[in-house]
C-alpha cells in the first residue's frame, strides 16, 4: 500500500482540506526540501507514488500556514527563516495531537537529522520549540501564560491558519 493510501495520511489529508490548506497529487520531478513535496502558489503537492512518510505532510503544510497570510498565495517554496521553521515544526505537532495522530509518525526516525526522539520527548514534555512563535503570530498561547491570559494552552490551536 502506498503512504498516501494508510490511514495517517488520510487523517492528515482530510484535516488540511477541513483548515484550508489545498493539496495536489501530482508527479514532482524535482523534491522540494522534503522528498516527494513542493510548495506552489500556496498550494502542497505531493508525489502519492514516492511519498514515504506521512508525517511530512503535516511539517510541510505547517510552513503553509504560518506563512504570513499576505504572501501565502504566492508561495512558492518554504522559508529558510528559523522561526518560521521551529513554527512549523510547533504547528505540525499541535495538528498531530489534534487528528490524533501518534507524534513518531510526524517524528519520524528518517527525519530531523537524527532529532526525532527529542523532538517527541520535548513535545510531549511541553517544551517543544516554536511555541513562541505561534502564539506571536496569534495562533495559539504559550502554556506559562495561557491560564492568566484565560486561554487553553498550547497544543490547543486558536485557529490554524496566521
């Protein structure tokens, strides 16, 4: 069975239609920074015959959603800028946890230069890098101040798309 197939990647697929982030199954010559991804006009394309991880899809439609809304219909790769990865990285958990899928399929062994058991382990521990930044952007509340603030914390979204 291919990866796009499983039941992960359908969870996944079915939560980014139901935020907004549009998918397209296409051949891609060319991989992105992940294999079997690109980013265009906004828009996630994955390769169904060459994808292999699941939890990519979620790492790559977090560079999506936490692109600046002005410039997200014209993007056209992911941004190198280090907050907005660790943001991604921070928004594709809280999108796991939300869906319920097990954070190793997001925290795969193949990815995250060899990081993916830390990021698992601090994640699920409440530290995980990037909240910060979604709660700067407006997308969800760091746990320190969710309670005086009268928010849920952080993996709780406040809505998914900056």
């Amino acid at each position: 069975m291919r990866a796009i197939d499983g039941p992960d990647a359908q969870l996944i697929l079915a939560f980014l239609d139901r935020i907004g982030i549009t998918v397209t199954r296409e051949p891609i010559a060319e991989d992105g920074f992940l294999s079997a991804m690109r980013v265009r006009a906004g828009t996630l394309i994955v390769d169904p015959e060459r994808l292999e991880w699941p939890g990519d899809l979620l790492h790559e439609a977090g560079h999506i959603a936490v692109t600046d809304p002005a410039l997200r219909p014209e993007l056209d790769d992911v941004s190198g800028d280090p907050g907005e990865e660790m943001a991604a990285i921070a928004w594709s958990y809280a999108a796991a946890v939300e869906i319920g899928v097990n954070p190793a399929v997001l925290f795969h062994p193949h990815g995250y230069r060899g990081g993916a058991q830390a990021m698992i382990d601090n994640f699920t521990a409440g530290r995980g890098v990037g909240i910060p930044m979604l709660a700067w952007f407006g997308m969800s509340a760091e746990p320190h101040r969710a309670a005086a603030d009268g928010m849920r914390p952080y993996p709780h979204m406040m809505r998914w798309l900056r």
